[in-house]
C-alpha cells in the first residue's frame, strides 16, 4: 500500500467540501456553544445610508468610479467570517466586506453595486498599482514595506499571528515548535516573510490562499497553517473536531484598506469615513454580525493612522 506510512488514510475530499459539509451538519445538531455554521445571515447586517452628495474631485480613483458608476474593490473569497463567497450565488459575505460596504456608502455608491474582485495576497499591490481595483479591503496588513507601492487608510482592526494544528496535535504549541514541521502560508503574505525570517528550521510551504493550506492540513500533507488569528478562527470554528488554533498571537497585523499610493485624497477620505463608521455604532454592528460569530470578542479598533501623504 503506498499510503501505508500515514497515520490515517489520506483523505482526498477538498478542504472547502470539508467544511461545507461539517457547516451543513453542525448547523443540522445545532451543537450547543458551536458558532452559528451558517455565518453571517443578511437579516442581522447594518444596512448604511448611501452619502449621496458626496464628491472627492482631488482624487482620481474616485472620479474614475464616478464615472463607471461603481466601485472596484478587491477582497477574499475563501476566509470565512471575514472574506467568504457563496458559491452558488456569488455573494460575498464577512467583515471585510462589510468594511467594504460601509466605505462604499460613505463615498456615495451604493453598496449593492460594488464589483468584489477576489485577489490572491500575492497580487494586492500590483492589482492596486495597474488599476484593476479601486480599493483593497482583505486582511490586509499595514507595514513599511508595502506603505512603499500603496497606500492605506485605517487601520481598521487589530490581528495577530497565530497557528493552525489538526484537533490531535499535540506538539505544536507556538513557533518554537515548528522546526523540522511543515508549515503552510500563502505566498506575498507578512506571516509567510516571519516564518521564514524567524523561524528558518520551519519546512516551509506556501500556495496562493489559506484554503489551499487548510486542505493540506485535513490531508496530512502539512503540521500546521499559519496566519492571522482572525483567519484562522474562522477555519477552526467551521471545523471545530478537525482543527484548533494553538498559543498565543505572535505579531501584530493591523489592517488597513489599500488604496493607489499617491491617492491621498481618497486614503483621507476613507480615514474619516471609518471614524465616522466607528463613531455612529456601524463598525461594531458589523463586526458583531460577521467575525463576532468565530467567537473574537469586539475589540476596540484601533487608533487611525493618517500619515502624511
Ligand atoms: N495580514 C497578513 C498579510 O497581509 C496575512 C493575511 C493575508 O495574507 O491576507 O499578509
């Protein structure tokens, strides 16, 4: 038997099946003190009031989507709770897209008629850069390095990194641990850049999305996943018998909404949108709604940081 040198036999069903099907059927037992599988229903989401006579002639991105009649925005497709899209209607759901959302209305388009563009975190700053997203708004952390090819406003929440392990794992316990284990990341991502910086005995693996990692942690192909705490919990919450995040966050990963880098007009505007956001309850509201549900309690948001253009 070729596979015999596994623990158990390798499972071929893809990770997003997986946790389709543990989603359906935690749903199904309504599991006492499990998270509500579905995630985020419609019905319990802020609607927010379009700011229609909004104008931000100084920056070109926004005339640009004036005179589409619509926004851009670049996002996740396979985070849950923060990024996710139905597959069988195309809609996107979380609290990225939410922040998405709230920003759209308060440039004044209509959050029903944003164009989501799923983008790897390889691809954010060069589809920022070329003009095919208005907006970034996907777990995106702010830091010097990209500060040089974009720009961010926010930030808008506070992660940190963290490590996914199978439910019997019993080794891994933080990144001390991870030396001679595989270990699996998306490419272009900051978690990806402190593994190997920092912990260089770590077998390194990285694929474009976290889904992918998450396959290959289900399939004993890899140890252990790692990125932020936020993404990871919405992973372990969906599959709570197969999976759990170990130790405490390592890093600091604040997010912040990626705009073209020399659009200053647009970064301060969206600065003032999120405080605003912040102010009047929606920012909560929303958060509640979406990443709440993974069981992060609704921290306080983190001081904006309007850096001088
Ligand atoms: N926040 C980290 C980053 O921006 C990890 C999550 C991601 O890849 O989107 O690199």
């Amino acid at each position: 038997m070729p596979n015999s040198h596994r623990r158990r036999p390798r499972r071929t069903v893809t990770a997003l099946l997986l946790l389709a099907v543990l989603a359906l059927a935690t749903a199904a037992c309504g599991r006492e003190g499990s998270p509500p599988a579905k995630g985020p229903s419609a019905e319990q989401l802020p609607h927010y009031a379009v700011n229609t006579g909004f104008e931000l002639p100084e920056s070109p991105t926004w005339r640009r989507a004036e005179r589409r009649g619509h926004l851009v925005i670049g996002v996740k497709e396979d985070q849950p709770y923060l990024g996710e899209r139905d597959p069988s209607s195309g809609v996107y759901s979380g609290f990225d897209i939410e922040i998405a959302k709230m920003m759209s209305a308060s440039l004044g388009f209509a959050p029903a008629t944003i164009d989501f563009r799923t983008i790897a975190s390889a691809n954010r700053e060069t589809a920022l850069q070329n003009g095919q997203i208005d907006l970034y708004v996907g777990t995106y952390t702010i830091n010097a390095m990209r500060k040089k090819q974009v720009g961010f406003a926010g930030p808008y929440y506070m992660a940190g990194q963290g490590l996914l392990v199978r439910a019997d794992e019993e080794n891994i316990h933080g990144p001390q641990d991870l030396a001679g284990k595989r270990v699996c990341s998306a490419a272009g991502s900051t978690p990806y850049q402190r593994i190997k910086a920092d912990y260089p005995e770590a077998v390194l693996v990285a694929y474009d999305t976290y889904s992918i990692c998450v396959d290959n942690l289900l399939t004993y192909q890899v140890d252990a996943v790692t990125t932020d705490d936020a993404i990871l919990l919405g992973y372990a919450a969906k599959a709570p018998d197969e999976l759990k995040v170990v130790g405490k966050p390592f890093s600091k990963e604040p997010y912040g909404i990626g705009v073209p880098r020399e659009d200053t007009a647009l970064r301060m505007a969206l600065n003032d949108a999120l405080a605003a956001r912040q102010r009047n309850g929606d920012w909560k509201r929303a958060f509640e709604a979406t990443l709440g549900l993974s069981g992060v309690p609704a921290p306080k948001p983190p001081p904006i940081d309007r850096y001088p253009g």
